[in-house]
C-alpha cells in the first residue's frame, strides 16, 4: 500500500483558512494508515451535504504536509501512524505553538488515559473512539468545524470522575448565572453522554436549537466545552454518573 497522501479536490491553500465558509462544506483530511478505515471514515462523510473528505494520507508525516498545504477545516488522525503519530500531528497543526491551527480530533482504538490527556493538551478538537459509531464522528466534525470540542461519551464520562473527585458544592447556581428549565434538560442530556441530534429528537426541539442553548449554557458557566458543562453538572448534583 502506497503511503502517498492523495487529495480529491482543488482547495485554497492560503493561510488564512481556518474554518469552514459561510457557502461551502466542511473540508476533512482523513489520516490513518489503514486504507479500510479511511474508505469507511469517506463512506460516511462524504454522504453528508456539509461535508467533504479532501485528502488522505496513510503516515502521520505525510498528513502534516498535506494538512499544510491544504488547510482542511478538520483533520480525522489516527494516534497509531508511522513517521508521526497522532498525538505529534496534533501538535504540530493545532497546538499552542501554532500561529494559525488547525482543527484536529483524534480517532482511535485505544482507550488510554495518556492518550486522552495527551491529545488535549496538544490542542486536539476532539477525541473519539473508533467504535463510537458514524454518528457521532459526523457530530464530532461539525462540532470541530465551528469550535467546539466533542470527546467519546465513554471517555468522557473516566475524565468526569477525574475532575469531580473532591469536594462538591451545595448549590448548583451559586457561581453562574442560573439557567433555565430547558438548559437544565439539556444539561442532565449532554453530561449523559447524548449528541446534540439526539437531545434534538428527545426534546423534540431542532438540532440548532440545542446548539444555541448548548452555547449559553457555556456562557453562563464560563466553561470553554461540552466536557465542562458535564463537569459541573456532575460536580454540582444537576445528574450523576
């Protein structure tokens, strides 16, 4: 099998690209060294209107210059790659060196808490056990597309315990701006470990809408991600593991 990066179409390859545009798809690059899972990882993607598998790479190497030169909006990179590693990759392209970053999840089989920390703290924009399933890996690169940051609801729920070790505080909305009743649904949904699709279809509200809420909801407790609201949730008695 031939290492040899490939891409499917023309793309900008200025600087400056660092997100999807307003009219166009989610730019991917996939890199991983098995050819199967790439194919699979394209299969889904690219059936979805907003998104667009634009290059492959099968070496970690090999994806770092491909990702240079194209600018993809999110990158899809395996931890286990010759050459350079996902974790490496991760912080070449998005980490706090970076003067403009890309956005990075990392997909993988091993669920490793070094790995996991590791990822984070390079910058990653996502990280996600292979087995997590096509839905989540299609919510996971739009949430990368726009910002955000989704990690498998089976890790999530290890670095929940983590953080929520010590002591818990009595009052749930005694730091933050209190939120409403449909935040507080949300909440209880998302530290659960649901997708915005699927609070969307439990509440009967449109994904959007979870969105937006999701966001306040960071606002208001002054947490940068879906992990941070779960977080307090947890810390705060909102719902429990």
């Amino acid at each position: 099998m031939s290492n040899a990066p490939t891409t499917t179409a023309p793309t900008s390859t200025g600087p400056t690209s660092t997100g999807p545009t307003s009219t166009g798809p989610i730019r991917v690059l996939l890199a991983d060294d098995q050819e199967s899972i790439r194919s699979a990882f394209r299969m889904v993607l690219d059936a979805q209107p907003d998104i667009q598998v634009v290059g492959e790479a099968a070496d970690g190497g090999a994806a770092v210059e491909l990702a240079r030169k194209l600018r993809p909006d999110v990158v899809l990179a395996d931890i286990r790659m010759p050459r350079v590693d996902g974790l490496e990759l991760t912080r070449l392209l998005a980490g706090p060196d970076v003067a403009v970053p890309l956005r990075v999840v990392v997909v993988t089989t091993f669920d490793l808490d070094e790995y996991v920390h590791a990822a984070l703290r390079n910058g990653a924009a996502g990280f996600l056990l292979k087995r997590s399933g096509p839905t989540l890996l299609i919510e996971a690169v739009r949430a990368a597309a726009v910002g955000d940051t989704l990690i498998s609801p089976q890790v999530t729920v290890r670095l929940l315990r983590e953080l929520t070790a010590g002591p818990t505080a009595t009052d749930p909305d005694e730091r933050a701006e209190p939120l409403t009743d449909r935040e507080r649904e949300i909440v209880t949904l998302l530290a659960g470990g649901s997708t915005n699709a699927e609070i969307a279809a439990q509440l009967f509200i449109a994904t959007g809408t979870v969105k937006n809420h999701v966001a306040s909801v960071q606002r208001k407790l002054g947490v940068r991600n879906r992990v941070g609201i779960a977080a307090w949730a947890w810390e705060h008695g909102v719902c429990r593991p």
